[in-house]
C-alpha cells in the first residue's frame, strides 16, 4: 500500500471543490487506497485556516 502525508492545501481543496484533486487524494485516503500519515499540526493548520472568517 502507498504511505502518504498530506499538507494542509489538500485537506483545504477537497473541503471546497468535490471535482478537484485535493478531494480525490482523500476519497483514496478514504477508500484505505492509501495509507495516510497526519500529524497534530497539520491538523491545527487545517483547523485554523477553515476557522477563519473569509473560509
């Protein structure tokens, strides 16, 4: 199985367009196609940046 980490742009793409590639890399991720790897601050990351107001 492929191991992968993802940054906080694909967790952000997949989260505002259905068709783009960010949303097909996690539907993999998903699917246990592939095997992700998160750490706590990509997390954050993604929290902080979806929590902004203009998001």
């Amino acid at each position: 199985m492929i191991t992968t980490v993802f940054d906080c742009m694909i967790f952000l793409q997949a989260a505002t367009n259905v068709r783009g590639p960010g949303f097909a890399c996690v539907s993999l991720a998903e699917a246990n196609v592939v095997t992700l790897y998160v750490t706590p601050v990509i997390l954050a990351e993604v929290r902080d940046v979806l929590a902004r107001p203009k998001i």
